[in-house]
C-alpha cells in the first residue's frame, strides 16, 4: 500500500564508466519501485560520468536496496547514498530572527539598555501593556512530553524536538504566527501544568501537542482553567475541527443532511472524544463509538470522565458488540484508531453511498484503494491520497484569529464556527467525491478560519 515519497528521498552519487550508462541507472531504480526526480552531472570527463541521481523511496530499507540495484550494473558504482530529509534538518528547521535594526547605537539603545528599561517599567505599572510592547501578541508555545508523536509513541522529548519545529515552522508560513518548541522532560500532569503555568507570560496562546490520553485531557482542561491566554489540545481539536469541515462536504457530495446521518467512531482517544464532542455539537444524527472494550454504552463503569460523556451522549439505539455491528447501517465510519480495523465485508453492512474516513497514519483503517471500491468519498491522514485530514488546515488560522483579537479562551463555538468556515473554502463548483477539503497551500484557508474565529470572539 505504502508508495514512494519525499519523506524518503535520497541522493546516490554515482560514477559510471560510460555515460550512455545513465539510461540504464534509471531504468534499473525505476524497476526497483522508485520515482526518479532529478539527475543532475556533477562530473564529466573522458574516461567516465559522474552523476547525482535523486529518488523517492518507499522507506529507509527500500532506500537501500536502490543502492544495491544500481551497484550490480556493469560499469556503475555508488559512491554515497544522502538521505534528504536527514540533511534537511542538520541543525534545525528553526531559527530566531530579530524583528527591528541593529546598526547603530541608537538602535541599541533602544533595543536594548538604556531604552528597554522604559518598556519594562511601563509593563510593571499595567501589565496587560505587554500584549503591545512585546513578542507575546504573536507568539505561541507548542508544548510537549513527548509521550505520543506521530506513529512513533512514547519516543520522549529529545525525538519529538523535530516534530514541534516543524509545527512551529508550519505555524509561520501559514500563519505567519511565531512559535517555539516547549519540550517537557516530564510526563507528570502536576509539573506539566505548573510548567505551563510558568512559562505562559511570554505567550499569547498554547498549544499542546503528541501528549498521550487521557494525561492531555486533564492537562488541557487545567490550563484552560488556571491561564487568561487560549490553550489548544491540536491532537483533539484541531483534527475535530478538520473533520467536521470534510464531514460537511461529503454529505453534500452524497446529498445527505448531517441530523439524518450515523457515524461510527472507532477509536475514542484524544482525537476520538473530540470528534465525538465536534459532531454531536454540530447536529450529527446519531454517533456510535467503539473503542478497545467495542460499543461504548451508558451502563459501561471504570471510564473515565471523557470517555464517560461520549457513551452517555452517543449510541442512541444501544448497540453492543465490536465494530462490526457499528459500522451495520452506519452512513459515516471515522477510523483513528491504527491499520487493519476495518474490513472490505465491513463496508458492504453499511448504507447507501457510505464515507469512509481512515485517518490512522501512516497506515490507515482500510487501504484507501479498497475503501474506494465501495465507498463514495475516502478521506485519509496521508499526503498522497486525496482528501488529506490535516491538522495545518486549522490550528496556524485559528491561532490567528485569536492573536489578532487578543482572545483569553478557546469555545466549542470557535471550533464549529472554524470547521464551516473550513468547509465553506471549497466552492460548489470544485466540490466532488476526490475534493472535500481545500489543500493546505490554498491562501484562502488562513483568512477564512481566522476570520470566523475573530467574529465570534468578538461576539463573546
């Protein structure tokens, strides 16, 4: 199921013999199963070629068994093999750039002492000053333990440091927000919160990221409650807020109404107590979730606090049993959960013109290509399907509009108001089964999620 792509792309500097020997290098890699995007002559010389061959790859392995099939060539020889992605983050994808002048030593004064002393003192006589006077009105933390990143897990802070630069980097080139990692050597809910707590003068907004359930349930409802600046659980709501906007157009595409729908959730973590909350707010007709245990059901014990409102609020007809039985007649399966749950025998129980949502990454529920034989619209967590679910459709604009407002809190209202703001991006006319959400390099999205959520904090 897995296809090549640039998260694999690796550069073999080769030396050949002959130059017509090129033809046959790529050939070679191509039937190997990659995609050659570049060849580039780094030597020529009488006796020989040296070239730069780049390609995607499947994975690390695959990467290295495109190496062995271009050494057995006559006349060929690999003399390294660059991973590009590693290369790409030699020292951090991140930096600090000053926003004023430093050249003379007026600047400096001003910058600094002197001059500095002034906006300090301002600041310390009206503390709500520092919103204006410094980076706080535009910055945001993304905060970490490292306990559930990615696919990867538990993989602590160190590992997560690349992950979080480059949401940090997402959220300025989207957003043009600035950002910086917080990674926590700590998974104690107490000394996280405190953390936070601590650090929080220097930002306008959190936002919590890859922290395991139900740890960042608690965590997240602490620092609402203790902190004037919005905190933002991306791994919940961010996902929710997608998946309330690509939900809306898929109905549309197969012209049913959100009130006359059933939508089966498996996998009631972070993410799938958001969902559940998302749609449940949004008018969905019914929920059916399913976690390890199967059906959640309001006679169920030993859940906890979010998991206890989800089987309290869903499962309107009491259906028990694993996810078969949710998925008989359900018009909507939502899958965040990991690969294989959901089966093609599955599918064929569900209502006329079924969606399918597979977002487990990077192995989704169902492999998209079988979900599509059956299925009237596919979305996936995966860059290379259609209908991507990605979370950088929603948090750089929402912390947008909140910066741009000065807003203190974050409201389930916010959140259903950025999803039709979200859905709303894609018109009538480009609408279809393979189009449900906008790409996240369209320029319209930003400005359509940060303005839904200014209007309604204003509003509040």
């Amino acid at each position: 199921m897995s296809a090549p792509s640039a998260s694999f792309s690796v550069t073999m500097r080769i030396e050949l013999d002959d130059p017509r020997g090129v033809g046959s290098v790529t050939t070679a890699v191509g039937d190997a199963g990659a995609i050659v995007t570049a060849l580039d002559v780094v030597e020529s010389r009488t006796d020989g070629i040296v070239v730069d061959l780049t390609c995607n790859a499947v994975d690390e392995g695959h990467a290295e068994r495109l190496r062995a099939c271009v050494d057995v060539l006559a006349g060929a020889h690999v003399r390294a093999v660059s991973d590009r992605t590693l290369l790409l983050h030699l020292g951090g994808t991140l930096a600090v750039a000053p926003r004023v002048p430093l050249r003379t030593r007026d600047d400096l004064s001003m910058v600094y002492t002197p001059g500095v002393a002034r906006v300090s003192r301002a600041i310390a006589a009206d503390p709500a000053a520092a919103r204006n006077l410094t980076m706080k009105r535009n910055t945001v933390a993304v905060v970490t333990d490292g306990s559930a990143v990615l696919g990867l897990g538990n993989i602590g802070p160190a590992a997560a440091l690349p992950v979080m630069e480059g949401k940090a980097v997402l959220f300025k080139r989207f957003a043009d927000v600035d950002a910086w990692p917080v990674c926590l050597a700590t998974q104690d809910v107490d000394e996280i919160v405190r953390i936070v707590e601590c650090l929080a003068p220097v930002y306008g907004g959190i936002n919590l990221e890859d922290i395991a359930a139900p740890r960042c349930f608690e965590i997240e409802r602490r620092l609402r409650a203790c902190l004037d600046i919005p905190v933002f659980h991306d791994d919940q709501h961010g996902t929710a807020v997608v998946v309330l906007a690509a939900l809306t157009n898929a109905l549309r595409v197969v012209a049913k109404k959100p009130a006359d729908v059933r939508v089966a959730i498996v996998g009631i973590g972070a993410a799938g107590v958001a969902i559940t909350r998302i749609l449940h707010a949004a008018g969905v007709g019914d929920i059916v979730a399913v976690d390890r245990a199967g059906i959640l059901t309001r006679d169920m014990t030993g859940l906890d606090e979010d998991r206890a409102w989800v089987a309290a609020n869903t499962n309107a007809e009491g259906r028990r049993g694993g996810v078969a039985a949710a998925l008989r007649g359900a018009d909507v399966f939502i899958g965040v959960a990991g690969p294989g749950v959901l089966g093609e025998a599955e599918l064929l129980t569900m209502a006329r013109d079924p969606i399918v949502f597979a977002l487990a990454n990077p192995d989704p529920e169902i492999d998209p290509a079988v979900a599509r034989r059956h299925a009237a619209v596919v979305a996936t967590g995966r860059s290379d399907e259609p209908n991507q679910i990605n979370n950088v459709l929603v948090f750089p604009g929402l912390f947008r509009g909140l910066l741009n407002v000065g807003a203190r809190k974050i409201t389930a209202e916010m959140e259903l108001a950025a999803g039709r703001a979200l859905a709303a991006v894609v018109g009538e006319s480009e609408l279809s089964p393979a189009y449900i959400v906008p790409t996240v390099f369209n320029p319209a999205v930003v400005p359509a999620v940060a303005g839904a959520v200014e209007k309604v904090a204003q509003n509040s």
